[in-house]
C-alpha cells in the first residue's frame, strides 16, 4: 500500500471580502485567484517604510484560490512568520477594493492513494473499446474489437472468440449494446428501435440479445448519429 502523497505544502490563507463601496458600483463577478494574488502583493510589496513586509510580499508565491474569496499563499517559513506579524500588528495590507477578514496557516495538502485491482472487467474494456471505435466511425466486428484491444489495451489477456462472443451477448442481454448489420453499438438515452410487427407496434423498447433472430421489420436508430 503506497503511503500518503503531498500534493502542496503549507500554505497562508487570506480570508477577503469586498468592500461595500465597491458591491454598490456593482463589481458582482468574483475576480480571479492570480489577480488577486498580485493585488495583494504589490499592496505589500509596496510598503516601502516596512522593508521587512516589503522583501516578504516580493517572495510569495500563488498557492490556490478557494470560492468566496480565500487565496492560498506559499513562501519561505520566514516570509510567511513576518506575514502573521504583520497581521497581528494590522499592518497586513489588503488588495485594493477588499478588506482581509482573517489569516490562517493552512496544512500541508496530501493524498491517500487508492490502489488498483489487478482485474480488468472484460465487459467493461468492450464497452469502452466499443464507445471509442463507435466515435472514431470504425466498423466494430468481432475481429476488428480484437486488433482494438490488441492495440489499445496492452495489459489485458485478449480474450477467445467463444469468451469474446459469450460476453457480447450478455451485454446485449443487458441493453449495454447491439449489433446491426453494421457492427457493434453502445446503447444510448437516444437508441431505440421500431418494429411493425402487431404486436409491438409503435412501441420503443430496448434490442434484445444478438443470438436470438432479429425480426425483418425491425431497424435500430440511434438519435444522435443517425445509424440505422
């Protein structure tokens, strides 16, 4: 099992909202996080009187920016202390047109992985094979499947012509897919298909599995591509 994975280090946050004065000239839409990041910084960077402040707002770094106005800071442990001091002596100068509500470290960000099987679901791997080929405009047969996942999926054992013939009908089966004369489809919302036969007249339903023998009246659509 592969241990946790940092993705960002520590980081500043700066809580910001905008000023009244700058809702009622109507500035709704919310502005960027790296716009606000350099607004923040050449605020700082620009207190000339304050060197300290200055040379830290110089070394920061864009870490992120979360919706309702909270930008994520990184810089040197030392830049980022001579920021918290300047917060708590109200030195901390806001980007022009917001005021900062609060500052707060934020820890380091990391990620648990989550391991794989080493199984591959065939029925899986045909659908996606199927749906890939199907937008590419290539014919799907039996054989040509196979060349695909000969090509495209180098990890899976390639299955027999009675396994690969077996699952296909059990996707069929399962309204995953159908067969026409033009090969293998993936069914969609939009798929259906349109018997005349008395008993099932005007009605859509679903193909049924692909060993069975199909109806002469029987065509399938698909909405979308216009196959029939």
């Amino acid at each position: 099992m592969a241990g946790p994975v940092q993705l960002a280090p520590g980081s500043l946050a700066l809580v910001l909202c905008r000023l009244e004065a700058q809702k009622a000239a109507g500035g709704a839409e919310e502005p960027g996080g790296r716009a606000m990041f350099r607004a923040f910084r050449r605020a700082n960077a620009r207190c000339f009187w304050n060197a300290r402040l200055a040379r830290a707002a110089s070394r920061l770094a864009f870490q992120g920016w979360l919706r309702r106005g909270v930008l994520l800071v990184q810089a040197p442990p030392a830049c980022l202390q001579v920021l918290r001091d300047a917060w708590r002596r109200r030195a901390l100068r806001p980007p022009r047109g917001f005021r900062i509500r609060a500052v707060g470290d934020v820890f380091p960000v990391q990620m648990n992985p989550i391991a794989q099987s080493q199984f591959i679901p065939l029925a899986e791997v045909l659908c996606c094979a199927i749906s890939d080929m199907n937008a590419a405009q290539i014919v799907v047969t039996q054989e040509s499947l196979l060349e695909h996942l000969m090509k495209h999926y180098p990890g899976i054992a390639i299955p027999s012509q009675d396994i690969l013939y077996t699952t296909l009908g059990i996707l069929i089966k399962e309204r995953k897919i159908y067969h026409t004369g033009e090969g293998y489809f993936i069914v969609t919302p939009q798929t259906y298909f349109i018997t005349n036969t008395t008993t099932q007249e005007n009605k859509q339903v679903f193909p049924s599995e692909e060993s069975h023998p199909m109806p002469t009246s029987m065509t399938y659509l698909d909405a979308e591509s216009g196959i029939q």
